[in-house]
C-alpha cells in the first residue's frame, strides 16, 4: 500500500491538512473523496450541502483504489466506492469502517465488447484478455470473478490486465481492446458510441451495493464524527431529491461533467436507492462478494464484514 501511494503524492501534497486540519473557529473541515465527481455533481445540483454544519473541500479520484490511498495517509474523510473495492481496502490494512450504504440494481457495472466483437456469451471469454478498470479488487473486477464463476470458469481462464478508466477507454475506442469490464459514466459513453454489453451487473451480477466509508481516525473524533453524521443526513436528502428530479439532475450532470446529455441521463438512471444504514441485511449481501473474492485470490486476508461497519454516524445523522 506504502508504496502504492506515491501516484498520488501530489494530489495528497495539495490535500495536507484538509482531512486533519480544523479552522481555529473549531468549524470542523471534511474532505470528502469522490469519484468521477459523482457525489459533488449530486450535491451540486440538489443542494444539499448548503448550511452545512461543516466546511468542505473534494478530492476526486477516477476509481475507488487511488481514493483509497488517499485514504490511507489520513489525507480523506471519507469515500464513496462499491462493495468490493471497500472490501480491498479493509483486506490491505486501511483503517475504514462502512458508515452508510446503497442499493442500485447493478446495470451501472458491465462488461463491454468492441462492436465487432463476434463474442456471444461469457462462456466465450475462456482464453480472452480482458481490461478492467480500475484495478485488482473493483467493481467491475469482481463482476468478472463473479460471472465467470457462474459460466462454470475459473478467474484463471482468462487474462487480466488492470487501466485507469481514461488509459482504458482510449485503448478501446481504438480497438487495441476488445473486451472491458467498467462502470459509471466510463461506460455509458463507450455504449452510446456503439460498444455492445455483453453482460452486466443485474440478476445478481454484483450485490448493488454501495458504500460510504469513513476513516476510523476521524471517527474518533467527535467533532469530525457529527460533521460525518451531517453529511450522511445530507446525502441522504440529495438522494430523495435526486429521485424525483431525474432530468434536472441529468441536465446538471451533463453540464458539470462535459458528457453528452443522453449520456448523463443514462447514468442517473443507474442511480441508487435512499441512503440505508449498514444492517444485517446489507451485512449479508456484502459478506458473499468478500469471500468470492478472497477465493479467488483478490483479497490477500478474509474480511469478516460486520467487524467493519459503525452504525452510529448514519443513526445520528438520520
């Protein structure tokens, strides 16, 4: 992990203090880790974080693995990523706890073709190099693991190779890649522009679950913890309104993120359900994703789930 940090030093630089450091007001500061600006464009346009009780600043990353290491220098309140790359987290050692979920139905993970692939069916990746973003333990990794299970494959039948969605999507727009396990906005854009899914997260493909995870060293904190409570209530208010105001939202996302219109309304399509707490429930829809991936060698230790999660910052908050 130590020395998977060094791609980041500079953003970590710009960061010092931002996680740790309070305004001599005691007006608590959070830097809240995002990805692909998906929960800053939400805020944005729900406006949600106004009159908060807390000072913010973002730290964006393109996949949940660079957010991570952010996280793990103390540098990040809190992060947003799906169950697994979370569950990687934990395995390496980071000192996080699940704080909050979601639920989404799973469409926004998938794996792509080229549109001349003449691949037909997952039992045809036997033999295949695939490119997944955006590394070892992501969301669209343990869709791979997990589909190619359920095709009657091992994770060793087929060629792995890892790239940050943006290397990636070049290297597949053009045609160095014929097969590509990703997520979110990387692969509404590469669909719209004619790429085909061969399979994605629905019916069991991935849990669905996301996950709101904060450091353990700032929820120690008391102060730092009820700002965390604050954002978390908030979160769940961007959600509801996020809900029921689908093409003002679209209309947002698209601005903010430079991405064609039809495209950003495809991805708030995928968007999940009201903020949950971490119950038993979740708990067991997360605990099969840690021992698939443990099994076939993605997380380096178990992950016992529930020794993971603190309750008590969404309670408060909600």
């Amino acid at each position: 992990m130590r020395r998977a940090l060094i791609p980041v030093v500079a953003l970590l630089l710009a960061l010092t203090g931002c996680g740790g450091g309070d305004s001599e007001s005691d007006r608590v500061s959070l830097t809240l880790g995002d990805q692909a600006n998906g929960l800053k464009t939400l805020f944005e346009a729900s406006g949600a974080l106004e009159g908060a009780s807390f000072d913010h600043k973002w730290a964006e990353f393109q996949g949940a693995a660079p957010l991570f290491q952010a996280m793990q220098s103390n540098n990040v309140d809190t992060g947003t990523a799906a169950d697994i790359p979370t569950l990687q987290a934990i395995s390496g050692g980071l000192p996080i706890k699940f704080v909050a979920a979601s639920q989404s139905n799973g469409q926004g993970t998938a794996i792509l073709l080229r549109k001349d692939s003449a691949i037909k069916s997952v039992a045809e990746l036997k033999g295949k190099e695939i490119l997944v973003s955006t590394a070892r333990g992501s969301i669209a990794d343990y869709l791979l693991a997990n589909v190619l299970q359920k095709a009657g494959l091992k994770y060793s039948d087929v060629t792995v190779k890892y790239a940050v969605p943006t290397a990636a999507q070049a290297a597949f727009s053009s045609g160095k890649v014929e097969i590509w396990a990703i997520f979110g906005v990387f692969q509404a854009t590469a669909v719209a522009q004619g790429a085909k899914v061969l399979i994605d997260g629905r019916d069991g493909g991935t849990s669905g679950i996301g996950v709101i995870s904060a450091s353990d060293k700032s929820l120690a904190d008391p102060k730092r913890k009820a700002a965390i409570a604050d954002f978390l209530k908030r979160l769940s208010t961007a959600n509801t309104w996020a809900a029921t105001h689908a093409d003002e939202y679209a209309q947002v996302y698209s601005d903010k993120n430079g991405v064609p219109l039809d495209v950003a309304k495809v991805v708030v399509s995928w968007g999940s359900t009201a903020l949950l707490p971490v119950t038993p429930d979740v708990i067991a829809k997360v605990q099969p994703v840690s021992d698939l991936m443990r099994g076939v060698g993605v997380l380096p230790v178990d992950v016992k789930v529930a020794d993971h999660v603190d309750t008590t910052a969404f309670s408060t908050a909600g």
